[in-house]
C-alpha cells in the first residue's frame, strides 16, 4: 500500500478490548510525523479513553497526541445515548453548516446529559490523579504477595492486571475466579485482552477513597482464594 491509497489513520490512544495497552508518547508522535509527512488524517477513538477517564479530559492529552478527528462515545454523556465526531477547524470549515446531519442525530435529552455532564467533570478531574495513584499502589502491593499477578499497565483509572500462571502464560481461569468472587461480594469485573486474563479496573471518577478500597479489597481476597 502507498501513501496515496492511505485516507486515514484511526488508533486508540490506550488499548480497550485489546487488554488495555497505552500506546508510548514515542508511538504517537511518530505516528503523527507520518501523517503530516504523507498529507494522512490521524483518527484517536476517545470512546473508551476520553472524558476523564486517563485522568485528562482525553487520552490524546495525557500522551501528548494531536488528532485530526477524534471519535466521541459513552462517557460523553454519563450513561445516556450519545456519540459524536470532532475534527480540527482546518476540516470543520469545509463542511458548510447544514451539510450533514443524521436521521436521528442531535437528541436534546442526551445533548443536555453531555452538558451537565462536563459541567460535573471540571470538579472531578482534578482528584483522578490521587484515585489513580492509589490504586496503582494497591496493585502493586497485591503483586508482591500474589504471584498470578503479571503486568499492571494503564492510565488514570482505566487500569488493567494481567493475571498469569506459573509459566507466565494467560490464565483466564484466574478471571474467571476472581469475576465469580466479585460478583458474589457486590463487584462487577470485566475482563479485556485477547487471551481475556485482564482485570479491566475503571471505578467512577468520583468514587470515594473508601470504596475504592472496599473493591480493592475484593480483589485482594479473590486472588488469595484462587492460590490457596
């Protein structure tokens, strides 16, 4: 494939599905020297990573990416129905307004859950850093006396724990444990990653220090019961 058969570029700035992996600063930025180099549109898909979740407003700002189009989704609008396109000036002033729309594009009622949706993470962002932080601390006292315990990667809370055997291989039984645990003790946890041995861990932006610790916790002691 030539660079002239290349319209866009789309990349997530962190891994959802695919066991959350950041992508590195270095990736990006190199990435983004392609696209400039060979005239290419750089996509970031947000829908996952954007609005607070990487502890700024959106992953591109954590790793220092600068995209042509972002792609908006779920955390957009708290719960509510809504996704959206955003691009650059530079391409938004070569759509006239009013030439383009959808059938069922622009709901009012999720237009205004988005609203006060932003309104309320400009309070809580600032306190994603301190949550993320200690979290990462927690799993990393965890991995000292759990050894199924293998990697623990991500970006302020929107962290993943990969769960391994004694040969350091995916151990999707270990989630499949831990879930069960969960979910008996009031947690849900999903998994993520292809060989699904990820703790998918993304609490609410504003949960409290205290259960925070309490899902934690439950983590803690479904692992323990996994080894014994």
């Amino acid at each position: 494939i030539t660079p002239g058969e290349v319209a866009c570029m789309l990349v997530e700035p962190m891994q959802g599905e695919g066991g959350y992996y950041p992508a590195s600063p270095a990736f990006l930025s190199a990435l983004r020297s392609i696209c400039d180099e060979h005239g290419i549109l750089l996509i970031a898909d947000e829908v996952q990573t954007g609005f607070g979740r990487t502890g700024e407003w959106f992953g591109s700002h954590t790793l220092g990416l600068r995209p042509d189009i972002v792609v908006y989704g779920k955390g957009i609008a708290n719960g509510f129905p809504l996704s959206a396109v955003g691009s650059s000036k530079e391409l938004f002033s070569q759509w006239p307004a009013g030439s383009h729309g959808t059938t069922y594009g622009g709901n009012p009622i999720s237009c205004a859950a988005s609203a006060a949706t932003i309104d309320g993470l400009t309070e809580v962002l600032p306190g994603v850093a301190a949550r993320s932080e200690h979290s990462f601390a927690r799993f990393a006292e965890m991995k000292k006396t759990h050894s199924v315990i293998g990697d623990i990667r991500g970006l302020g809370l929107m962290i993943g724990v990969e769960l391994v055997d004694e040969n350091l291989d995916a151990d999707p039984a270990a989630i499949g444990h831990v879930k069960s645990v969960g979910l008996e003790e009031g947690l849900f946890i999903l998994d993520c990653g292809p060989k699904e041995n990820v703790i998918r861990f993304l609490p609410p932006l504003n949960v409290s220090m205290e259960d925070l610790d309490r899902g934690l916790d439950i983590i803690d002691r479904a692992l323990s019961s996994y080894e014994a």
